[in-house]
C-alpha cells in the first residue's frame, strides 16, 4: 500500500542519509575514489524532508546543492564517513546508507607529495580494508526499532545472480532493507533515473518500477514506514 506525495508520514521521525563517494588519500593532493553522484542520497533526504522528517544528510564529496530544511554533515573519507553515521545514527529512526565508502584505504598517507622517480619506476600502493559501517550499525543498534537500510548495485557473476547475491549480502550485513539495483546492463552512475528492488530481511521483495530517483526514494520511504509502524 503506497502512501500519498506529501503525505507527512515521517512527521516526529529523525532520518539520517548518507550519501556521496568516499575518498582515500594518497598524499595532499592525490585519492582513490568512485563515480557516486550522490543524485539517490539527495532524492531520499528531500523527500524525507517533504514527507515530515528532520534530516540529516551526511554528504561525502557531494557537489550538489543540499535540500532546503535539511542538516548536512560533509565528510570525505570512509573513517570520517563512519565517524559520522554511527554518531548520528544514536538519535535516528531510520539510517539510510546510500554513499559508496570505497572498499580499501591507501595503508599509509604520504604527507608530501609523492614525486616521480628518475628511473621510470612507479611505486606500488599498498591498500588495507574500510571498515563496513552498515554492518556495524545493524549488528550494533542504537535503538529499538530502528530501521537500518543499505543499498547493493550488482552485476551478477560465477557465484550467484543478482538476486542470490543480494539476499546473501542482506543477510550478511544484518541490515532490515536492501535496496538492489541491477547494474549488469551497463553505467547507471550520474543517472537521472533508477530501478531496483527492496529486499527485506523477512524475506519480502519490492519491485520498484523504472522512474526517477525521487520515485525510487518514496518507495525506500514507504517500506521503511510501513516497518517503523510495526506493519
Ligand atoms: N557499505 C558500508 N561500509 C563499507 C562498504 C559498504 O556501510 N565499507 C554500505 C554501502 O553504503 C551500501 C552497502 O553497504 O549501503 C552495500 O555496499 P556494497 O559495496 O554493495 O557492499 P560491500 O560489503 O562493500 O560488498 P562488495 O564486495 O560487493 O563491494
Ligand atoms: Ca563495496
């Protein structure tokens, strides 16, 4: 049952949305990063905003102008990034990871630039694990009935369909909903419009039409009130 476009249903609820790219450094000047957008995070926090939520959108390498009304956190990296979810997922009812933290951080920051050597030789980076905030906030709640939703773009590969390994990671993150895009058919990164799937740890699966991100985020909202009031 989908709810009305304006309809205040996230009145009295505090929300918290990250998203964007992270960032890892090199050196001052120098990063691995990703293509995220930070298009879908927006979309989800403005219309939590127009649905009645107080929001907090934790931005990471967002070029986009912030929604009206809504409190934005700027972070970079994957350990700001997680610094700032978990210290605000303390007075959420919903937390939305919708930044793409990069996977691997460079093992050590050089303070200088690097500068190439005389011999044509390329240093080699050495890389060590982010650690997974999503599975942290979900196996690590902060409140009771807080609802906890992570997203999944996948491809599909010798281990599992699309499908197959979207309820594996589900489960593997602990979190209550997977919002699943299919990417196997080519780029969706800077997109205007998305598709995708909401799994839930019940077991249940949304099918969220081909629309613009805006559509896909009051279909995220939709699920997540419906398990905010116990349905
Ligand atoms: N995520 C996170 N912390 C990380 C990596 C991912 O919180 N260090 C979150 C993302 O914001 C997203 C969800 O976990 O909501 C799934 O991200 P994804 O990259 O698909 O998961 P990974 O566990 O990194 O798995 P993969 O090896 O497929 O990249
Ligand atoms: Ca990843």
């Amino acid at each position: 049952l989908s709810r009305g476009i304006g309809e205040p249903d996230l009145a009295g609820r505090h929300v918290v949305v990250s998203a964007g790219g992270t960032r890892e450094y090199l050196d001052p000047v120098r990063f691995l990063g990703n293509r995220s957008s930070g298009l879908q995070g927006i979309a989800l926090a403005r219309t939590a905003a127009a649905r009645g939520a107080e929001v907090t959108l934790i931005a990471a390498n967002v070029t986009l102008p912030a929604p009206a009304g809504v409190k934005v956190v700027e972070v970079s990296t994957t350990a700001e990034l997680r610094e700032a979810v978990v210290s605000a997922a303390i007075a959420a009812d919903v937390v939305v990871m919708a930044a793409a933290p990069a996977d691997f951080r460079p093992t050590s920051v050089s303070d200088a630039k690097i500068k190439k050597s005389s011999d044509g030789s390329a240093p080699s980076i050495e890389l060590a694990q982010n650690p997974d905030i999503l599975k942290e906030i979900s196996q690590h709640r902060s409140r009771d009935g807080q609802v906890i939703v992570g997203f999944a773009a996948e491809t599909g590969d010798d281990t599992g369909t699309v499908q197959e390994l979207a309820v594996a990671k589900l489960a593997r993150k602990g979190c209550d909903l997977l919002v699943v895009n299919d990417v196997s058919g080519g780029a969706v990164f800077g997109s205007l419009e998305n598709e995708a799937v909401i799994l839930s740890a019940d077991g249940a699966s949304t099918p969220v039409p081909r629309g613009t991100k805006a559509a896909v985020a009051h279909a995220i909202w939709d699920r997540a009130v419906r398990l905010l009031d116990g349905a």
